[in-house]
C-alpha cells in the first residue's frame, strides 16, 4: 500500500464518519466502494468496512452519551436482535458470488433513497400524532434483526434500515433514532468484525487508517447534527446515493464479465 492510498483512506474514513454520526448509520456506504476501487474484493472491502465502523460508532456513542443524547435501554432492546442476527449475513457474504454482494448493494443503496424520503414523511406523521401503533416487541425484534443481516452482509452498520424502521415501528423521533442506531451499531460492527476476523478477510492496517479517519468524522458530526436542517442533509444524500449507487452497478458488471 502506497503513501497515495493512505491518503484517500484517511480521507474517506473522515467522510464515512461524518455520514455515520449525521444519520446513525456505519459509514459502510463509503468505506466499501472505496475499498474496491483500491482494488480489494468486496469481501475484504465487507470485513475491512466493519473494522472500521467499530472504530467509528465507538468514537459517536461516546460523543452522544458525554452529551447526553444516549439511551442504554434503546440500544440494548434493538442490540439483542441486531447480534443473533449479524452471523446470518457474515455466512451468506462467504457463500455469494463478489458480482452479486455488489449488485445487491447497489440495489440497498437506491433503496436508501426511499427511506430517506419515507424518513420525512414520518416526521410530518409524528407531528400529526397519525403513525400506525405496531407490537413494541415484534417491532424491536424486526429492526433490530434487519440491521443485523445488513451489517454482516454489506458490511454496514445497519442504520441504513434501522432510523426509518425506528421511526416507522417504534414512532421515535429522528434524532433520537440516529443516536440510537449509532449505539446498535456498535454491537452489530463488533458481532460482524468477529465473524469476518475468522473468515480471515479483514485487512487490519486499511480498516485500522478507516476508522481512525472516522472517529475524527464523527466527533465533527455529532455535535453539529442538532444545528443542521434534516432537509439540506437528507437532499444532499440522496443525490450521493444515486451516484454510487451507479458506480457500484458498474463494479458489479465489471466483476461479472
């Protein structure tokens, strides 16, 4: 590994965990394509990814429970699920051709699009007291187990997931969800960096580089996250979403031919 590609990992780890600690999710949405594009598979990019994104939502928890934005008992409840569940995507991410975890990803990512609209949607629903009630404990169990597949799988935290269903489900406010979800992800990040460790498919130096770039990221994110409008940061997402949804389809079609 050159000097160069030291350089554009601490950089994209930076951004990574920018993202996580204004939305609540990993950062994998960055890390992994980056880690392609270095030349890595995507299962080594998966497994580095979540080295990295131990590193990261560590460093965010930490920052919101100084603040006092942290609840032990949402994260324990939806934490649970997430870890059972987290082996289930590590075992499918060894067994499934590279062409298809990106494809798959690519398909995750346009998804996001939806749910950051549907996101909004719920705040004005919250605001008007009309969200659907669901089962408190089916709707743990379900969220949390989602973000579990997602992080063994992808390589990502689950938050991708886990704020839009927290809010759907469980009718918490946003902000709340993304504090929440960072501190789920911890516990998925560490179950799939455990898993992936055995598999032999984390590159240690480049997820170690990762995360130290997205605990900086972080730190920045979650002391501003209160003071930005969720509208400006939702529209800015999505446009990125769309376009690396595109890059990864390519890397899909390359790794196919």
């Amino acid at each position: 590994m050159n000097d160069f590609s030291w350089l554009i990992l601490g950089i994209g780890g930076l951004i990574s965990g920018v993202i996580a600690g204004l939305l609540g999710i990993g950062g994998g949405i960055i890390t992994i394509p980056l880690l392609v594009t270095l030349g890595y598979t995507p299962v080594q990019a998966i497994a580095t990814s979540s080295l990295a994104i131990v590193i990261t939502s560590i460093s965010g928890s930490l920052q919101n429970w100084w603040m006092g934005y942290f609840d032990w008992k949402r994260v324990i409840y939806l934490g649970i699920p997430a870890f059972l569940t987290t082996g289930v995507g590590v075992y499918f991410a060894n067994k499934i051709p590279p062409y298809i975890i990106l494809f798959t990803f690519g398909i995750i990512l346009l998804a996001n699009i939806y749910l950051i609209e549907l996101r909004k949607q719920l705040v004005l629903k919250q605001a008007e007291k009309t969200l659907p009630e669901f089962n408190p404990l089916l709707s743990k169990i379900g969220t949390g187990g989602a973000a579990g597949i997602l992080a063994g799988f992808f390589g990502l935290g689950g938050g991708t997931i886990m704020v839009p269903l927290q809010m759907l489900l469980l009718g918490e406010e946003i902000k709340v969800a993304i504090q929440t979800s960072l501190g789920v992800i911890v516990i998925t990040a560490l179950a799939a960096c455990t898993g992936h460790t055995l598999e032999g498919n984390i590159l240690f130096v480049q997820g170690l580089i990762l995360g130290f770039g997205g605990l900086l990221g972080v730190q920045m994110s979650t002391r501003t996250l209160p003071k930005l409008p969720d509208s400006v940061v939702s529209l800015v997402l999505r446009i990125f979403l769309g376009i690396l949804s595109v890059y990864v389809f390519w890397e899909s079609w390359i790794n196919y031919q």
